[in-house]
C-alpha cells in the first residue's frame, strides 16, 4: 500500500500534536502548533541558577561549531566554573572588561578552591560566588564577591521568524538581534529564582491530539477502501 500524501500530512500532525503535549512542562517551550500556543508565565524555584528573562527577550546558548542559540529556559548550572544551560552547553555573556560575547567562567584557581559551588544570578545578569581569602595584615579571613562576568540577552524585531532547533532552543537563521545586558536601558532585568513556563496549554493539546488521531483514523479507513476498489477494478481487468 503507497501512503497517500494526505495519509502522511494526518500522520505528521499526530506527531507534531504528540510533540506538543509531551512538552507541555518543559520550561521555555514553545508550540509547534499555535492553537495550543499560550502566553509564557514565570514559576517560581528554590534554585539560586534559575532565571526568567523579560518577556520579549531570549539566553544566548553555544551551540555545535560555535553556532548561537536561543532559549527561554533559564534553568542554569555550573559545571566545572563555567555557567551551562540544562543540556550542558555553555552560556554566552560579557566579561567585566569586554563587549564581546564569551562563555562564562571563572578563575581556574577559585574553580580548584571550590569557590564557585554557591554561584548565583542578579537581576541585572551578573553571576557571582563568594571567595573566602585570609587578609595578609590581620590574619582574619575576608569574603570577596567573585564575577563571571553578566549573562547575555537578545531581541529581535517584532514578527521575526526564528527557526526551531527543538522544543526550547531555536536559531535566529539571517535575522540580526538587538543583544544587550538585563538592566543597561534596553532590557528589563532578570528575574532570579524563577523560570519561564512552557507556551504549551495542555488540555487545548489534548484534545487537539485527540482529533488528530480520529482524523488519522478516518483518512487510513478511506485510503484502505480506495485501495480495494483499485485492486478490485485490477483483477476484473485480469
């Protein structure tokens, strides 16, 4: 039997509904199907690495090959110093003294100390960890804010097309961002022990699925019924 090509569309929509239900909790996803698309809210964590960016603004990821992602999953860790997002690849952002984008890291010898397990982020993007030191003159120990630098945003014009790599994460392809820090005047501030929900209204996607496979159903019914007429119509030619 040759699949019809409405055959294959029903069955690409199941697979696009199933996506979709199956994503309804994963922070920062979004639709694949806009009728179950809703608006992103913030939920709240215990997590000091969890952040939600502004509304209209996205995390810059590295990438395979250097390749610039973006994602609305504000779900943070450290991994050997380096700020990482939940899949371990690294987060963009500025060093105190450069404007070019970078990983996030901090110093090797504080990384050996153990400095930098209670890292956490500001509002305005900046990840810091304290570093406990002895001073030298009186012998006390002093604690010192230690900066991986400020986490990176980006934004992009309105009714841009950015092309999806999975659930969360999508490239922006030729679009040109405006990228920024949280709190410089062009982006709000970050909302620290928070991440973003999923653009994902379950119920809605349900039933939608539900649909799906009736439509499926009903389309393998005809198509199964188009085929014995066809080989009904053979064999008299016999």
């Amino acid at each position: 039997m040759t699949i019809s090509d409405g055959l294959a569309r029903a069955f690409d929509a199941v697979a696009s509904r199933e996506r979709d239900v199956l994503e309804a909790y994963t922070p920062g996803a979004s639709a694949s199907m806009p009728d179950v698309a809703v608006p992103q809210t913030q939920v709240k964590t215990l997590d000091p690495l969890s952040v939600a960016a502004p509304n209209d603004a996205y995390f810059l990821i590295e990438g395979a090959g250097g390749r610039r992602l973006l994602t609305r999953d504000g779900g943070f860790a450290v991994r050997g110093g380096e700020l990482v997002d939940r899949q371990g690849r690294a987060v963009l952002g500025f060093n105190a003294a450069s404007s070019t984008l970078a990983p996030l890291r901090a110093e090797p010898a504080d990384v050996a100390l153990g400095f930098t397990d209670g890292v956490s982020v500001e509002p305005d993007g900046s990840v810091t960890y304290e570093r406990r030191a002895i001073d030298p003159k009186s012998g006390a120990f002093v604690t010192q804010r230690g900066v991986l630098g400020r986490i990176a945003l980006a934004r992009f014009a309105a009714g841009t097309k950015l092309q999806n790599l999975d659930s969360s994460h999508a490239f922006a392809g030729t679009a040109v961002p405006h990228i920024g820090r949280p709190q410089d005047g062009n982006f709000g501030p970050l909302q620290p022990f928070s991440r973003a929900s999923s653009g994902i209204d379950l119920d809605t996607g349900l039933e939608r699925l539900q649909e799906a496979y009736l439509s499926l159903d009903a389309i393998r019914v005809a198509q199964r019924a188009q085929d014995g007429t066809q080989k009904t119509a053979m064999d008299l030619l016999k």
